[in-house]
C-alpha cells in the first residue's frame, strides 16, 4: 500500500498535456506522477527530464527502455520493472528481448553494442557503483561520448525513480502488471512491495 495516495488528474492545469500523452500511449497515467503532483514544479521538472532523456537523442528508444529496465531489476523497483517492461513493448523491443534481458551477456539476441550499453546499465545501477573504465572503454567502441551521456543518463534517471517508486511504495497500475506477468513473469518477476 502506498504511503501518500495519488492525487486525481485535473489539479494542476498545467500538467494536464503531459498527463494526456501518457494516457495516449500508455493507456494510463502513472501513480508515480499522480503522486508527485503535490509538488507541480517537481513534476513538471521531472517530466521534462524523462522527456529529454528518454525520447530525445541518437540512442534508440527501445534501447533506453532495456538499459532502464535492466537498471529497474538491478535495483530491485517494481514498479519501474513493470513499467520498464510495458515501454520497451512499446518502443518495439521483441518479447524474446524482454524476457531475456538479464541475459543480455550471454544470450544472440543482443548486439555486441546493445552487451555494451546494457553492461554499463547493469554496473551503474549497483550499490556501490561498479561501472569501470574497461566498460567504458567498451562501451566507446559503439557510442559516441554524447551517445553514453544518454546512456548514463537513462541510468541516473532510474536511480532517482527507483527509490522515488520503492520509497513512496507506490501502487503499481493494473496495466503495466499484467504487461510485466506476462513478458517478464517467467523470470520470477512478481509485484513485490507494489501489490496494485
């Protein structure tokens, strides 16, 4: 059970086009967001980050969505992994990825390159951090050093929801958990402390 409730849509003017274009193309509006509208400035703020590092840039969409969901599982959120599952769908990453993306140093359906970023996702999402500079040297064989900002940014970017979501125990919407059952349930996923 969550420890503050979200709020209903339609307080803050403001951040209604935003919590349209999620209803859009996720068919919901995230509790997480729901919840942080308390503060409409850190939601706004928020928002456009995710926006910026997220769907801006050269590194593919559905890569960003692997690298977060697999920082999502290091990190053990939930929330974010269900969330992660149901956008990486949606950004066209196969269901075969998606199941096998804890596996992504040993399984052919990754790339080298895709190894390399989702490496450092997994490395960088640990506690303590344990991303090297072999990864990085790895990494820059297949990304540009603007290309691992987005990278390290997707990473950073989940370290802050990860604990916002786990913290907050967020209740995990209807949708994304049976997205999440589904495609990463054979894994041993389950909803955890965001029973939904």
């Amino acid at each position: 059970m969550a420890h503050l409730n979200p709020l209903s849509k339609g307080l803050h003017p403001e951040l209604e086009p935003k919590f349209d274009y999620y209803k859009k193309t996720r068919g919901f509006i995230p509790n997480s967001i729901l919840t942080m509208q308390r503060r409409p400035e850190i939601a706004k703020a928020f928002m456009q980050l995710n926006h910026v590092i997220l769907y801006e840039g050269t590194v593919s969409e559905e890569l960003k969505m692997l690298i977060s969901l697999i920082s999502s599982q290091v990190s053990g959120c939930k929330y974010c992994q269900a969330h992660m599952a149901n956008l990486s769908k949606i950004y066209k990453a196969s269901k075969e990825k998606i199941v096998a993306v804890w596996e992504f140093q040993t399984s052919p359906l990754f790339t080298p390159a895709e190894r390399a970023a989702l490496n450092l996702s997994f490395k960088g999402a640990l506690v303590p951090n344990a991303a090297t500079i072999a990864d990085f040297d790895e990494a820059k064989k297949y990304f540009d050093e603007s290309q691992i900002v987005e990278i390290v940014a997707s990473i950073a970017l989940f370290g802050y929801l990860n604990r916002w979501n786990d913290t907050m125990a967020t209740d995990l919407e209807e949708y994304p958990k049976k997205i999440a059952e589904k495609l990463i349930g054979s894994k041993g996923w389950n909803v955890g402390k965001h029973k939904g």
